[in-house]
C-alpha cells in the first residue's frame, strides 16, 4: 500500500511551508513558502546563525536611506530563501513586510529590493515569488510588478473577491487559506469538528478553483494554511498545495489512496458567471465578509509582530550598527 504523500504527488504539486530547509529536504516538494513567522521560527535556530551573521555583514556593508536593520531583516529573508532554492527544483515564496500592506510604493521598492538581491547571488527572478498580502494595495503592487515580469503570490486571501481581483491583476499565483476559514467556523458556529465535506475552508478554495479554469485565468490556486491532512486529501488535483512539515510527515505516515477531487472538467458547471471588481466593489465586498475581513487584518497584524519580534531578536543578540536614519516601523 502506498502513502497519502505520494498519492497526493500524482495530481497536486506539493510545496513545504516552512524555513527549516532540513525538511524541506525530507520531503522533496517542487516548491518552498516562507513567511514572517516561518523565518521567525528558524532564524532563532542555532543551525541557521550563520545566515544571520551573513546578512548583518552585507548590510554593513551598504549605505542606505532605510534602516540597516530593516536591510539586514530583509536579507535573512533572501538568504532562507537562497538556502531553499538549493534543495527545491522550483520556486521559492518570499514575502513583503506585513507593515507595507497599505503601501503600494513601499512594498514596489521592497519587491525590486529582494529581486535584486536574488540576482545579486545568481538567482534568476523566474525562481522567486515575490509574496503580497491581498489587500487592494497589495493587488495593485501585483498588477504593476507582474507587467515587469517578477512573478507574485497574493496570500492572506480568505475570500473569492480577493481571488478575483488577484487574477484581473494577472497573479502568478494565490494562496487561499483553508485552516484559518474553519478556525473561525468552528468559532462561529461552535463545533469542535468540522467534516472536509463541511470545512468552508476547503469550500473556498473548490470555489475558487473552479471560477479560474472555468473563465480561462492562468493564475494557479495553491492552497494554503491547513490544520489536518483530511483538509489536504480535499482538496487533490488543486493546482498546488502548500503543507507544514507536521502535516507532510502525517501524511507520509499515513497508507491509504487519494483521489482526485478537482478537475477543470467539472468548473464548466460549477464555476458561476465572471465577476469584475473595481476598487469601489472589492472594498464593498471584503467589508460585507466578516470572517474574510476578521482574518485579513489579523494575519497583517500577526505577520507585523512577529517581524518586529525578530527585529527585537536580532538587536538582542547580535551587533549591528545603526545609523541615523534607522527607523523601525
């Protein structure tokens, strides 16, 4: 009898959700997804320190208008995701602080700023997504970025209006969540189990899926943020899926077949009729999704503390020097 993992391969490309790049080496996925937690997570790991003395070592090496400390934090992103990119085949996701989601012009310069430090090191833009938070400043920052050829990926997405917008801004990919969505049902509704069949979470994402190859977007659908492997095995034959190293060893673990749920065969029927949004419709409609709304701003909010979290980490125990123009937002 086989496993999960390898059944879920034959229809889905699997990609680690994680910095520990030691697992991502277990596991084999195609691509890797970092996030300001995920990097949070690894750089406090003594394994990674010399990534950490690398980065404070370039950026003292710079002189810059932005802060020393918020070059050297976005380095330490860039250099987990050099280390990725040496053990996945594909891409690597590397995000834009959580800080500049309102700021299109800030997380413009921040996106060049990582792409150029990739190509610094030999890496050609194709193997990076530039990760954006799908707010309406966020969509727009994709729109322009991806006319530039630097490909994105619009997460923190917890709704179809958010989709949508994503892919009528041409989005390289979107990373609908799935366990944060029944992290709220069970809440709302109040069950400590919620069947897959039920999950609307994984609803979500079927919806999605099927509105995009039903109208022809090339955008792919990477599901995201998963809380158990039956969320996972709901979802096979979505174009990706973005797993934790907890639930890739589960499902590893675990025999058993996995068929194959999504299919473009069945978004001719499924897919509803084409919605276009401006930014007056987009506002209108994420506002009138509580849950949506709810878990958009407290991703942001979450992301930006665990980046100043590792902003503190980093002036704790280690030396950087500070010049007179840094600022921690």
């Amino acid at each position: 009898m086989t496993n999960k993992l390898k059944e879920l391969k034959k229809h889905t490309v699997v990609v680690a959700d994680t910095g520990d790049f030691e697992s991502i080496k277990k596991y084999q996925p195609q691509d890797a997804t970092t996030n300001p937690s995920l990097i949070l997570k690894a750089a406090q790991d003594p394994r990674y320190k010399h990534l950490i003395e690398e980065a404070i070592q370039w950026a003292s090496k710079r002189t810059s208008q932005e802060s020393i400390l918020n070059l050297v934090v976005h380095k330490i992103f860039v250099n987990f995701g050099l280390e990725i990119l040496k053990v996945v085949p594909g891409r690597v996701s590397t995000e834009v602080d959580a800080r500049l989601s309102f700021d299109k012009e800030g997380s413009l310069n921040l996106a060049h700023q990582y792409i150029a430090m990739y190509e610094e090191a030999g890496i050609s833009k194709k193997r990076i997504l530039i990760k954006l938070a799908s707010t309406w400043e966020g969509i727009q920052t994709c729109k322009e970025l991806e006319k530039e050829g630097i490909c994105c990926n619009m997460t923190l997405m917890f709704n179809k209006t958010q989709a949508i917008a994503a892919a009528e801004a041409q989005a390289t990919l979107v990373s609908p969540f799935v366990g944060r969505i029944m992290d709220y049902q069970k809440k709302a509704e109040g069950r400590d189990c919620i069947p897959s069949d039920e999950d609307k979470g994984v609803l979500s994402v079927r919806d999605i899926y099927h509105y995009y190859k039903k109208h022809g977007y090339a955008t792919e659908i990477m599901g995201a943020s998963f809380r158990n492997i039956d969320e996972i095995t709901a979802l096979c034959g979505c174009d990706l899926l973005t797993i934790s190293p907890d639930l890739l060893e589960k499902l590893e673990s675990t025999e058993g077949t996995v068929p194959k749920v999504l299919s473009i065969e069945n978004a001719e029927k499924m897919g509803g009729e084409k919605i276009h949004l401006d930014e007056k419709r987009f506002r209108w409609e994420l506002n009138e999704d509580p849950m949506a709304t709810e878990k958009l701003s407290e991703g942001i909010r979450n992301f930006a503390k665990d980046t100043r979290t590792l902003e503190n980490f980093l002036l704790k125990n280690f030396t950087i020097r500070h010049t007179s123009s840094t600022k921690i937002l």
